[in-house]
C-alpha cells in the first residue's frame, strides 16, 4: 500500500471540475485517506513549492496556486504514486492524452488542473506538509 498527494488546482476548482476528477480517483480504483478544501497563503505556496525556488516559473507558480481554493488530497493504493501520475497525464495538457486528467480539463503548463507526488520521499514531505496530523494519524498503513 502507497500513498501520494493529489491536489486539484485553482483552475479546475474555478471550472467546476472537482467532483469529476475525485470520481476518476475513484474509478482508477484508488482511495481517498484525507482531503482538505483549502486556500494557500504565499507563504504555503513558497514551502510546498520550494524545490522551484529560483527557476524562471517560480513566482508565477506561486501566484497560479493562490489565485483560488484548491481541494488536498491523500491517495492510496497500490502504486498510488504510478497510477495517480498516469491518471493525471503529462505537466503540459497539449500532450497529453484526453483520457487523462490534464488532456481533458488542463487549459495550459501552467495552468494543468491537478498536482501530484513524484515519489514516495516527495509524497511524504508533502503529505505532511499540507495535513500535518490532523487526518494523517489515523490513516490506514
């Protein structure tokens, strides 16, 4: 049993996308352990994001994900990380496939619709970072 981050980002929570990505979660056969309807400061944005810090999108990234309330979630399943990255699609939505989330409601590389861990050390800073231990205590292992 794995489990990753997903987040559905502020433009797919403004195009009113949310309740149709949480049933492909669903469909791919992966459990929801927590989610969080929730709005980043800059300052949440600058630590989930810091990897990037000093690339040429950073502050551009940083503003895209404060721009509007995101929905956090934690995933799991087996190969939760591999099956929530295939679900997602490539970063950039112009190649990626319309059965992927980011080929049917990403608009472009910056604005993709959805987030998720890269490996399972990313998914546990990020898990922690977001939910820290309000629901992460009680999740199944």
């Amino acid at each position: 049993m794995e489990r990753t981050i997903a987040i559905i980002k502020p433009d797919a929570v403004r195009g009113h996308h949310v309740g149709e990505i949480i049933a492909a979660v669903e469909a791919q056969g992966l459990t929801i352990e927590a989610m969080e309807f929730m709005r980043l400061t800059k300052e949440q944005a600058r630590g989930f994001y810091s990897v990037h810090e000093g690339k040429h999108f950073f502050e551009r990234l940083l503003d895209y994900m404060t721009s509007g309330p995101i929905v956090a979630m934690v995933l799991s399943g087996d190969d939760a990380i591999t099956r929530w990255r295939s679900l997602m699609g490539p970063t950039n939505p112009e190649s990626a496939g319309p059965e992927t989330l980011r080929g049917r409601f990403g608009e472009s590389l910056t604005f993709n619709a959805v987030h998720g861990s890269d490996a399972s050390e990313t998914a546990s800073y990020e898990m922690s970072y977001l939910f820290g231990g309000r629901y992460l205590n009680g999740l199944r292992r």
